[in-house]
C-alpha cells in the first residue's frame, strides 16, 4: 500500500496469515523476480504450517533456509549430560562442520569429556535517578530490605522464575539493581524483563525516596555483550568441560603433538592479553552460532556466550590436557524458538529437547566448543588451517 507521502507502506498488522503475506509482498514487488524471490523464501505453500512462527516474528515473509550439518558422536559425561550425542550445526561457512566432527571423534575416542555445570541466573539490571547521592544512599539502603518483596513480586509473573540475589550499585546519583533470576529450562530473557518490570513497578509504588525517572534495563547486566562482569561470575549457564587426549591420538587425529599445541596454547594467551580480549579462547562463537542457529536460540547472545578460558597443558605422561570454562551460555531447552520445526527436530536428534533438559544442553554445548578447540588449535599447528579452507571452502 502506499503513504500519503508517496512511499510503499507494510499494513500495520503483525499477524501472520495469508492476507497480510500478501499485502507485505505486494509492498516488495520492485521487479519481475519478485514472484521467484517469493518462492525462495516461503518453505511451504501450506498457510496453516505457517501459524508456528506467529509468536516469533513480525512483518513475516518467509524463512531462512541454512545448511544444517552434523558433527559427532560426542561423548559428554556431565551432572546432567551422559551419553553419545549427535551436534546439528547451522552455518554457511565450509569447513566448519568438519573441524567440529574431528574435535568430536577425537574427544569419543579419548573417553568422553567430563562437563560440569558450575552456577546458573539470568540478570536485569534496571536503573534508578534521583536528585542527590543522598537519596540514593537512602533508596540503596531501603532496598536492601525488601528481597522478599521483590521475590513475591517475581513469582506474579513466572512460575519457572526465581529471584535469587540483588547487588546493588551507586554513582553518584544514580543507582543501579542488579537482579540475578534462575529460569528453569527457559533460556530466560522475556521471563527476567517481565519479572523486572514488576519489581520496578512495585519498587516506584513503595519506596520511601522517589526516583526521578527509572529504566527496566540500564546496560549493567551484561546482556548480549562481553563484560568483565559476566566473566568473573555467571550470566545464563557456567559451565566447565575437560578431557585428555591420548598423545597417540594427537597424532593420529591431529597430525602434531601435544607439546606443539601447548606451545600454540602459551603463545595465543599472551596474544589474548596483549589484544586486551575478555578471556582466552579460539573461535567459540563458531560452535556457538551454528548451534544456536539450529536449536533455537537467541543467536545475539553469541556476543556474551563466546566469552571464556580454553586451557592445554601436557600431563606427566606427556599427554594432552584440554579444558573450557564458559560463564555465559544464554541456553534453553524450552522457549524461544525451540519450538520451530526446524530447532525442534534439531534438539530432538540430540535428545535434549523440552523439560529438564536446559542443564544437559550446556554441558553438551561446552562439550562441543572443547572439540572445537582442539580441531583448530590442531589445524593450526599441524599447519593445516589454511589447506583445510582451500580444499573444503574453494576446492569443491
């Protein structure tokens, strides 16, 4: 349709059906692929296949279609996980699903990985202005007292939502709440704002100092960015997965040594310092976005989840000992857009979708990132990397 100003205008209508599909391709018609364009993106002519998107999207107009591969066995013994696993990977990028189902095979064969969930909270933090330090002082103090308050407003809103502990921070007259929540198998970030808005609305109801304005989130949580503050604790799921590597296995899987990946370990952490990075690491955002794209997670958490340590050291047999440590991982088993057809099939092919499965997912996550490491850190001093791209990327 078009605006009184002379431009084409989607309806205002977030539904999705049939009409308003329509109404929003007709706004996109600008050529005469347009109908080819259509069919590119709608996966199905079905409307009523359709109605699974409707809590997950606005302005639809179709869906993205990226190549999903598998990397594995992988062998996870965890608190929660135990077992064989089967990881479906989402990416564009060629050699990715190769180096994952490497690190996968190396680690099955070496005895699984131990994977270990270490803490787990969701966080909000909303901000609170006043006139003078003073009143934040007193509104700092105030709030202290009020968790059992601020817990039974939490639990008018969610029934998989806790409230688990509130630091408090003030510059000048500003004063920051942090919140921190466990959400159940729920990833978690609707379900912490929406408690947050209560708390704040029974906060501002109640307390003896009146802010003069206040915001639901005040950039001091941590979400969907790397912060120091996340990496020293925990945002989403800590976890924590190790294994060791047979030096044969090293070789025969890796083409180098163990002391050759320790040396790259040493040198890529002095690199890490010297870059000023959040953590040291390799390339957890690969193994994270492609499973994330797949099982049905929110994918910017990427930006906070691919913050972490990777370790290697030789073992007094001349082994090699590899471990990851994860403080981030925004992950649900239920929510979001586990749901979709697509991440639904994907995280039953793993076993780990619906309730009481949110743990395992991370552990099994942290799990996957570990192969990651080694494949690339092998890849690397093997002098393989740059082959490995050529071949699989350019070469096919």
């Amino acid at each position: 349709m078009k605006s009184s100003s002379g431009f084409s205008r989607l309806p205002r209508d977030w539904r999705l059906t049939p009409e308003a599909l329509e109404q929003r391709w007709a706004c996109l018609q600008q050529n005469s692929q347009n109908q080819v364009l259509q069919q590119a993106l709608l996966s199905t002519s079905d409307d009523s296949a359709l109605d699974c998107y409707q809590k997950n999207i606005e302005n639809f107009i179709g869906v993205a279609k990226v190549p999903i591969g598998v990397a594995g066995p992988l062998r996870v013994q965890g608190a929660f996980a135990q077992g064989d696993y089967w990881m479906p990977l989402a990416t564009t990028e060629a050699a990715l699903v190769a180096s994952y189902h490497r690190g996968a095979q190396l680690i099955t064969r070496s005895g699984g990985a131990q994977a270990l969930l270490l803490s787990e909270g969701v966080s909000r933090a909303p901000g609170f202005v006043f006139e003078t330090l003073r009143q934040a002082g007193q509104f700092g103090t105030w709030a202290l007292e009020q968790m059992d308050y601020f817990k039974a407003e939490t639990a008018k809103t969610t029934r998989y939502g806790q409230l688990q502990e509130m630091h408090i921070s003030l510059e000048g007259n500003h004063v920051y709440l942090r919140f921190t929540f466990t959400t159940g198998d729920a990833a978690g970030q609707n379900m912490v704002t929406l408690a947050t808005a209560q708390i704040c609305q029974w906060i501002c109801a109640h307390s003896p100092v009146a802010p003069k304005y206040h915001f639901i989130e005040a950039n001091f949580s941590g979400d969907k960015k790397a912060s120091a503050q996340s990496f020293q604790t925990v945002r989403g799921k800590k976890v924590s997965a190790e294994v060791c590597v047979p030096a044969r296995l090293v070789r025969r899987f890796l083409h180098t040594t163990p002391e050759r990946m320790t040396d790259y370990w040493r040198m890529s952490s002095m690199g890490g310092v010297l870059s000023g990075t959040i953590g040291v690491q390799g390339h957890y955002a690969n193994g994270l976005a492609a499973l994330f794209l797949a099982c049905g997670q929110d994918v910017a958490c990427v930006a906070e989840a691919a913050v972490g340590v990777t370790r290697f050291e030789l073992t007094d047999e001349g082994d090699l000992y590899a471990a990851v440590t994860l403080p981030n991982l925004i992950m649900g088993s239920v929510g979001g857009g586990t749901g979709l057809p697509t991440q639904q099939a994907c995280l039953q092919l793993m076993g780990l979708a619906g309730e009481h499965k949110a743990r395992a997912l991370a552990e099994v996550t942290a799990a996957l990132l570990l192969a990651g490491e080694l494949s690339i850190i092998g890849a690397l001093c093997a002098g393989h990397f740059a082959r490995a791209h050529q071949s699989l990327a350019r070469g096919r």
